[in-house]
C-alpha cells in the first residue's frame, strides 16, 4: 500500500533500515552494476597505501540508491518526481544504514497529490551520511 494524501501530514516520518552490516562483496557488485571501477571503493592496498584513507569505502550513489529503496517502499513504485542528495559523511564495510523521510509539505497540483519530503540516512553511530530532498505523487 502506498501513501495517501489523506492519511498523511506534515511531520509523518518514516524509516528502515536499508542494510546492515554493508560488505566488501557488496561494494564490488557495486561496482560492476554501476560499471564504477574507481579502486578507492574495492582495493584495500590502493585505497589505503596510495590514497591514505582508512579503508575501502561505499560509492555515493549506492547510498543514494539504498536511500531511494526506502522512499520508493514509502510512496510506492513509479511515484517519486524529483530526489537529489548530499553525500556528507563516507560509508565504511561494515556500517548499518537507516533511511529515514518526514514529510515537510502536502499540496495539489491539476488535480494531483503531492508530497515533499526531508531525506536523511544514518549509519548505526547516528552519523548523518545522506542528506537530501524528495517530491512524489501520492493518492487521495
């Protein structure tokens, strides 16, 4: 069941958790779907001896796209019209993210529903990773 204008107001939040204990496979799939073969996001020797950061470490867009799967199991499928994000923090092998949206605004526009929402995802510390903003249309 998707949302519903009438069942809503602003301030409604909903969250889920979009993976848990994310891992290096993952991170390599990643990469092969996403055709993004940057090493930073799969060779630990690169990533740590050239590069200098501590570990091999997500893409932004997977974590936009994890944050995506929680809007669209929110809205429903087929329904979001707009989504941007900032990617404020790295995501580690290991890390557990929630996604979370709060509805800011409900309006119609001809004839349809709208929704506007805040956008932020966790990793398990609370440490804000997503942050960004997402419009859907949504039934009466």
């Amino acid at each position: 069941m998707s949302l519903r204008a009438t069942k809503s107001k602003v301030g409604d939040k909903h969250q889920e958790v979009v993976v848990e204990n994310l891992s290096r496979s993952q991170l390599v799939m990643y990469s092969g779907a996403s055709g993004d073969y940057n090493p930073l996001h799969t060779d630990e020797i690169y990533t740590t001896q050239v590069a200098e950061y501590p570990s091999v470490f997500a893409h932004g867009m997977l974590s936009m796209g994890l944050t995506g799967k929680m809007l669209t199991n929110y809205v429903g499928d087929g329904r979001l019209t707009k989504f941007g994000v900032r990617f404020a923090n790295q995501v580690w092998p290991g890390d557990t993210l929630t996604a979370a949206a709060t509805i800011t605004k409900l309006y119609e526009e001809k004839t349809k529903n709208f929704v506007d929402m805040e956008v932020e995802t966790t990793n398990q510390n609370g440490t804000v990773v997503v942050k960004g903003y997402a419009t859907a249309s949504i039934d009466d």
